[in-house]
C-alpha cells in the first residue's frame, strides 16, 4: 500500500461523480464505471474493463459498508492516464477510519475486499483528503496498443 499523488498528463480522461452512500450508490458507481470505460474504448469483456469495474465494486461498497457517516455521499473519479497507460480509482468518503486489511477466516463471508483490490491492482493505497476522510486509490494497467481489446495486466477474473 502506498500514499503517492497521481501524475496525471496531458492526455488524461477524467469522470467523477457523488453517490449516496447507499448500496445503491455503489451499484450505480459501479454501472457508471462500466459504461465509462466503454465509451473509453474499454469493452465490457476486456481485461482492463472487467478489472477496474470489479475494483471500482469493492472500493464502493467499502465506502458504503466502512466509510459511511450519515448524510455524507462517497464519490468515485476514474483517470485514464494515456501516458502512463493506467487507469486510476479513487473512492473518497468522509470516515476518519483508515482501511485495514485483513486475512478473514475460510468460513467467514466478508473481509475480502481489500485482498481482491490488492490482487488485481497494479498499485494501490490510501491518502487524505481535502476535508473530513480518505481517499482509497487503485491503479491498474494495460498492455501497450490499441485500447479497444486489449487486456489487462492485472489479474482478470476467471471466465467460463
């Protein structure tokens, strides 16, 4: 886990949105996320796109389940960095409490979600924020070429 800033470049896309801190809300940042990366020429079924949308899942709903004050939204901002050829996540909410994690029990159904961050990002971590909170990032890349159909090199989940 680092702390750095991100070197955005000139050829960076960026999308951010609030979102009630609300299983819905994670949802929805979720579903955005997925649409985003389709119009950055990401498809649904590609390496980077499957990876940052599950990213994007686990962030949210730790920001809804962990990061939740009552009547704070959480916001979510995508950077595609061309330069660096990355996508970057950033999940802020307003709870002081830093994220920990954990090496949940086998029969245990919670306490994955950093793991899984941390097993498909190439980089991740968490800064402060301006104002109350903290800002989990996660950073994962892609293969150089063309966008459209390419894969990850973070980890993928597996298909049938």
């Amino acid at each position: 886990m680092h702390a750095t800033q991100p070197q955005v470049g000139s050829s960076a896309l960026t999308f951010a949105q609030r979102f009630s801190a609300t299983r819905r809300g994670a949802r929805l940042a979720r579903l955005l996320a997925a649409h985003q990366l389709t119009a950055w020429g990401h498809p649904y079924g590609t390496g980077l796109h499957d990876t940052v949308v599950l990213v994007v899942a686990e962030l949210a709903a730790n920001a809804v389940l962990h990061g939740r004050v009552p009547g704070r939204d959480f916001a979510l901002r995508l950077v595609r960095d061309d330069g660096r050829g990355v996508v970057r996540v950033e999940v802020s909410d307003t709870h002081p409490a830093q994220p920990v994690r954990r090496v949940p029990r086998a029969d245990t159904e919670g306490g994955r979600g950093l793991m899984i961050v941390a097993a498909l990002a190439a980089e991740w971590g968490v800064r402060e924020r301006v104002g109350p909170g903290k800002t989990v990032w996660a950073e994962c890349a892609w293969p150089a070429g063309p966008a459209v159909g390419a894969g990850s090199s973070c980890a993928t989940p597996d298909r049938e």
